[in-house]
C-alpha cells in the first residue's frame, strides 16, 4: 500500500474522530432509549445497525491509517 499524503491522512483522522464520536452518541442513546422501557424496538434496531455500520467504516479507516504491518 502506497504512503498516504498529509492532506489525506489528515481527512481520514478527522473522519475517524468524527465517526467514533458518532458511534459513542448511538451507544448512548441506545442504552438510555432500551432503559426507559417506551422505547420501539424497530427504532432501537435502526439505531444498532446505524451503529454496527458505523463500527466498520472506524476499522476501515483505522486499517488505513494503520496497516498492518508483517515484520
């Protein structure tokens, strides 16, 4: 895999920080939202795909940034 540039390396940490915020608020919500008891669980099941979708583009960045690399 090539070296990314600064520029692109710099939209994809910001991309990951932006989606690990999102992924943390989900988490939230859903937890509260399955604790109250009103919740609909057709909702709660949107918002854990959203999440678990979300939970696969931060890895895909994060291989990105990070490769693995086989020493």
């Amino acid at each position: 895999m090539l070296p990314l540039d600064k520029e692109t390396e710099a939209r994809l940490g910001l991309e990951l920080a932006t989606k690990r915020q999102e992924h943390a608020d989900l988490d939230a919500a859903i937890h509260t939202l399955a604790a109250s008891g009103l919740a609909d669980i057709t909702l709660l099941q949107r918002l854990k795909k959203r999440k678990l979708a979300l939970k696969d583009r931060i890895v895909a960045i994060e291989r990105i940034i990070l490769p693995d690399i086989i020493a």
